[in-house]
C-alpha cells in the first residue's frame, strides 16, 4: 500500500475502540446525521463524537460534507483509500448482517491492530505452515515478539499450532476473513 494512504493495522486499531464503533455503526444504519445528532444516537458527549468521526474520516470510512453550517457524515469511503471499502462492507456486515456482538468485533478487529501480526499472518499465508523459529526469519521478529503474537493471533482462532510448525486456521470470521483478504491483495 502506498505509504500516504492509511495503513490497516492502523486502521483496525482506530476501529478497536467502542466509542468509534458506536459512531461508525449509528453512520451506517442513518447515513447523513450531524455531529449532534449522533452524539444524541451514540450517547457519548458531542466533542468526543466529533474525535471519534474525525479518527473514522481520516481512516478513509466515512465522509464529511458541509450544508450550510451542519456538518453531515455519510458511510462513502474515500477512492483514495484502496482498502476503505472492503473495510466498510466487512463492518456492515458484521454490525447488521452478522450481528455480531460489539465485544467480538473488537476482539477480531484487535488481531490486525500491529504491524508484526500482519506480517505474521501474511508470512503464513505465502509460505504455509512455518516452524517459529523460520517464521522469525521470514517476519524479522525476534522470537520472543513472535511468541506473543502468535498467541494473540491464536487466541483470536486466527492461527493454530501444530507439528510442522504455526498455520493459519480454518473458518475465521467474515470480519477477520475481509482482513486476511486484504493482507493477502498487498492492501495492508
């Protein structure tokens, strides 16, 4: 991905927060809401709903547009973005499609939110099954930073360990599936 455009862990970690989750899905399920309006929807107060739909614009998720003095935000992201898109498809989905709960999007969102495990998951995806220690190699992480984040990956039933080495698992998420896609396509 080219260095100007934001980059998905970063991006995941500033979906990995409640308050931005609550704006990005009440922008979703009512495109075109002022700042008061969805700090009225989300409850949150109206500055830290105007922090949250910032994070969430610079991201490339949503956009803003003046009329007359109001200020409307709309779930359009930004062509710019390559990434933008499929991410916002993959969060509609998972908030209205899949209903998932708020703590497991977060979770699943959590796995993508560090650059080492994007190239973790990605080593994985082009070279297979891999032993740690050749995984190390391949990511230029030390293996004790491999370690913990290999079992964060694990915890999040993105990875698994068996006798040949660390794999990536079967049947992740729809949500997670998304962001594997994306590491895969070069988008991360």
């Amino acid at each position: 991905m080219n260095g100007l455009h934001p980059t998905l862990w970063r991006t995941c970690r500033t979906l990995a927060n409640s308050r931005r989750l609550a704006c990005l899905k009440a922008v979703l399920a009512q495109p075109n809401l002022t700042v008061e309006e969805l700090a009225e929807t989300t409850g949150l107060p109206k500055d830290q709903a105007s922090l949250c739909l910032r994070a969430l614009q610079a991201r490339g998720l949503i956009h803003a547009e003046r009329h007359s003095r109001w200020v409307r935000y709309s779930p359009l992201p930004d062509r710019s973005v390559p990434a933008a898109a499929p991410i916002l498809d993959a969060m509609r989905r998972a908030f209205f499609d899949d209903k998932m709960a708020e703590p497991a999007i977060l979770y699943a969102l959590t796995a993508f939110t560090h650059p080492r495990r994007l190239a973790i998951l990605r080593s994985l995806q082009i070279s297979g099954p891999q032993p740690a220690e050749k995984l190390s190699v391949a990511t230029q992480v030390s293996l004790p930073a491999l370690w913990r984040h290999l079992g964060k990956l694990r915890l999040r039933c993105l990875t698994d360990q068996t006798q040949g080495g660390w794999q990536l698992a079967p049947g992740p998420s729809p949500l997670a599936q998304t962001m594997l896609t994306l590491i895969a396509c070069g988008q991360a």
